[in-house]
C-alpha cells in the first residue's frame, strides 16, 4: 500500500513538471518573441545575453527530468579537458546512436555551466513546436530539411551568426546525419563497402560535406572539437529511451570524451572527410570495447592517446539545486491557479468539465509529440532510398 501511495505521488509530481514546463514554456517563449522584435533589432549581443538566461531556465526544466529517474551521466576524459568544458568556443561531434543523445549532451553543457549557449543542428519539422521548438527558433538554432542544396544556404547563415556570440558557445553536431537503426546501418554498409571504406559495427558512415562546411567557417573562433562517444549501461539501467525516463525508470550514460585543438582539423576537403571517417573508426572500437567489457578503456595506445594529457578518469558533476528551485517557483504559480480553475469549472457544468478533459488532453498530446520526434523509426528516410549520398 505504502509503495503504491508512493507511486502515485511521483507520477502525480511528474504531471506537475509537465503543467509547469507548459505554462513556463509559454511565458517564457512570449518573452523572447517579446525581445526578437525589440531587443534584437537595437543590440544582437544584449539580446543573446538575456536570451541565454531564458533558455537555462528553459531546459534545466527539461533536464530535471534525469533527476527524476535517477539517471545519471559520467563522462571518461583526462583532467585539463574536464577543467576546460564551458571556457571555450567548441564545435562537440557524438555519435547519433540513440533518442537520449541530444538530452546527453544537454547535461554536458549543463555541468559545463553552458546550457544556455549549447546549439544544434535539428529537423525543420521541429521548427513550429510550441515551446521547445519555438525556444530553438528564437535561439538562431539551424533547421535543416536534409536536404544539401537547401541546408548549405542555413548552415552557413547558423554558422556565421554563430561566431558572433561574445559568450562561450557550444555546437552540438551529429556527423552521421540520422539517429542509428539496423535498417540504415545495412544500407551505409553497402555503401561503404562501393566505396572502400571501413566497415562499421555500431555507427553509419558520417556525412563530411557538413562537417568541412562548418569545420571551416569555424576554425577562426573556435578553440577545440570536443570529439564524444557515447554508450549506455543497459546492465545497471533501463534501455535509453525517453518514455523509460519519463517513467522513472533510471539510464546510465557514459561519454568517452577526447579535446582536440581546432588547428589540428585539415583544411582541405578530401582529408578532412579522411579525418572525421577516422575519428568515426575510433568511435566505433570504442563502442566495441565497451560492448565487450562494460567500460571505456582508460589505457591506450600512443597514436590514440595524443589529446591526452594526463591519465584517463570517469568524471561526474552532480546537478545543482536550480532546476528543483525553478520547478518550486513555477509549480508555487501553476499549482494554485490550476487547482482553482479546475474547481471553478467543474462547479460550473457539463461544458466546463469536457473544457478541463480537453485541457488536459491537449497536455498529453503534447507530451506524446514530445516523445514522437524522438523515435528512432522516425528519425529520416534514410535506409529507405536506393542509395545513399555523402
């Protein structure tokens, strides 16, 4: 009885986080629309400060969630890297194996104390989101189509207001293009193997026209390539899904982290596709080992241990208080204003309680499109063409 009480005050809670992360997203969103038309046009840089306090409050919202699941990340890289993470301008690559990616690299840049300039590159479809898709829009993040010919044109406009920011900014690029599936591994294979190149076991080949466009844009203002792979601990915890961390269930995410300086990344197109398919080779005898034996290695060979400096550790920063706080503030707003309003209409008929069941509804709704944009299934249609393209 105790355990079903205490059940049902978590999910009871957890509708709370969502009602909250609503209705603070709302007001959150009209206040960078707010700031876009009045702020912007007079000073781009004040408005980027402001907006960057908006966004943390913004996402330390969504990232309370891992908190409420128990997850927990950790990340293996050497100690000056670790003491580097949110000092510097840094384009971040990661292997796109998994629906929690984006969310994994949420909470780096959120230990890194740089949530609030962490971009990314994401679907157009996500563009008219509300909230989360909105909060991205007034941030200058890139909508892209999948499409070269269309997506050359926004990268290139993202990247050049990118190297404007007068704060530390964080890229988040995902070289492969697509989330992995079996489907679209078969394919990239087959391409692979037209073309010699490496056949790999747990990632697809990386597309490296995007990698050089903005590798060159970016190597005045930017200091390193944070190079990430990422795995998950499916013997500790549940299988990575978003729907599992909404239902508190706890995922354990590990991220082999290597810092490389940006002067080090060729210049020329055929060696910097050499590069990244090489960095993506590494990635995946990584990916292996920690199949085999549960862990990153910490001991490599020289020609891998080049960046460095130092031996190799599992770091891991616990989370502040201020999500908890923010959510306290926001459900101090919501709670009572939800309560009576709910009270009042349901004191007042028929046609208002079917309001509160459409309220209500469109909440779910809401949270079941959440969940959506994130299903591998459907990610792109990439694996379903003949053929596939660099």
């Amino acid at each position: 009885m105790l355990a079903q009480i205490k059940t049902a005050g978590a999910y009871i809670g957890l509708l709370t986080l969502f009602i909250s992360f609503i209705v603070s997203g709302l007001l959150l969103n009209g206040i960078q629309l707010c700031m876009w038309l009045t702020v912007k046009p007079i000073s781009r840089g004040l408005y980027r400060k402001i907006n960057y306090y908006l966004l943390t409050c913004l996402w330390n919202q969504v990232l309370l969630v891992i908190d409420w699941s128990g997850s927990a990340i950790s990340v293996y890289t050497d100690t000056e890297t670790w003491s580097k993470l949110g000092s510097e301008n840094a384009l971040l690559i990661m292997n796109h194996s998994n629906e929690l990616d984006w969310l994994v690299a949420w909470v780096l840049g959120n230990q890194a104390n740089i949530l609030g300039n962490s971009k990314l590159f994401i679907k157009k479809a996500v563009e008219w989101i509300p909230i989360i898709g909105w909060a991205w829009k007034f941030a200058e993040i890139g909508f892209l189509e999948r499409n070269w010919e269309k997506d050359k044109s926004t990268m290139d406009l993202f990247v050049k207001n990118l190297v404007e920011y007068e704060d530390p900014v964080w890229l988040l690029f995902f070289p492969e293009g697509t989330r992995f599936s079996k489907e679209k591994h078969d394919v990239s294979m087959e391409f692979a193997a037209r073309k010699g190149l490496p056949h790999l076991k747990h990632l697809l080949i990386p597309r490296t026209r995007g990698f050089f466009a903005i590798t060159q844009q970016l190597k005045q203002n930017f200091g390193a390539v944070y190079s990430g792979t990422l795995c998950f601990n499916t013997k500790l915890g549940a299988y990575p899904s978003l729907l599992n961390v909404f239902l508190g269930r706890p995922v354990f995410g590990e991220v082999f982290l290597e810092r490389i300086p940006f002067e080090d990344i060729p210049t020329e197109m055929d060696k910097s596709a050499e590069w990244l398919l090489n960095n993506f080779e590494k990635k995946d005898k990584l990916m292996d080992a920690y199949e085999k034996n549960g862990v990153f290695p910490t001991a490599l060979a020289a020609e891998d241990a080049k960046y460095f400096n130092g031996p190799i550790r599992c770091h891991y920063r616990p989370r502040s208080v201020l999500p908890f706080l923010l959510f306290c503030l926001w459900s101090s707003f919501c709670l009572p204003f939800m309560f009576n309003s709910v009270k009042w209409f349901l004191g007042t008929g028929f046609t208002s309680l079917m309001a509160v069941i459409f309220i209500f509804a469109i909440s779910a709704s809401f949270i079941y499109k959440l969940i959506d944009i994130t299903l591998i299934s459907r990610g792109s249609s990439y694996g379903k063409d003949v053929s596939v393209k660099e």
